[in-house]
C-alpha cells in the first residue's frame, strides 16, 4: 500500500506550492505596502540644527554662496563687507563682525594679517579658519568707506 503523507525529504517549493493561496494579488500587495510603511515608521527622519561646518578640502569650490537671492562672492573685501556679509565666513560671529568694521573705521586694513593683530577675538587659529574667505582690496586701501 503507498504511503499517502508526504514524503520528509520534499523540499519546501514543493510544499509551498501545494498549499492554498490564503490572499489575493491584491490582498497580498496591500499586506506588503502596509509592512513596508511600517518599518519605515520605525527610522524617524530627523534633521540636523547645527550649522553646517566647512571643511578645508572643500574651500575650493565654495567661491559664491546664494543668500536672500543674492550672490554673495568670495573671498569677501575685509574694508567693503557688511556685517552680515562678515558674519557668513565660519568663524565670524556678530561680535567679531562688528570688532571688524570698527578696526576698518579707525584705519583700513593693508593686510589681512592685520585681522590677527588688530581684531580682538581674532587669533591664529581663528584667522587660518577665516584666511580662504577674505581679501584686502588694494583700491579699499586708497578710499576710506
């Protein structure tokens, strides 16, 4: 007499084929959305409030920045820039910006070693940071803004 049960040694596409389809094309396809949506409501999406820090390989191709649909230029004149134009190079803040202009108004920058010397807050390690986004005009030299 055969033996009617299946035999230990099928292997398992045989036995999924056998079985019944418990869910339609559909029905498997709305199951799979749902699993799909909910592992990705386990990875919470979160984004960063820490200003974005500029790395010195990547100087070279930051030569314009795009702020209020404007153009902003670098490097930027140290005896023209505004204070929120100072205030866009890493390293200067408010108060820097403004220790800044009023250096320029007492005398205008030659250099822009004079930042070091003349800018409190201004150190070496602040001014190699600052370097790659400044210039001294030589014409701003001459006209005192």
């Amino acid at each position: 007499m055969p033996n009617s049960a299946p035999s230990k040694k099928s292997n398992w596409k045989e036995r999924f084929q056998t079985l019944p389809l418990l869910f339609t094309p559909f029905e498997r396809m709305l199951i799979l959305t749902a699993a799909v949506v909910l592992l990705a409501a386990t990875f919470p999406i979160t984004r960063s409030t820490a200003p974005a820090t500029i790395r010195q390989n990547e100087l070279p191709s930051l030569r314009s920045l795009v702020v209020a649909d404007s153009i902003v230029h670098f490097p930027l004149d140290v005896n023209h820039a505004s204070r929120e134009l100072l205030e866009l190079v890493p390293g200067i803040g408010k108060v820097t910006a403004q220790r800044i202009i009023q250096a320029r108004r007492a005398k205008p920058f030659r250099t822009l070693e004079e930042l070091d010397e003349r800018v409190n807050g201004i150190g070496p390690v602040t001014f190699e940071r600052i370097r790659p986004f400044l210039t001294v005009d030589s014409d701003s030299i001459l006209h005192k803004p």
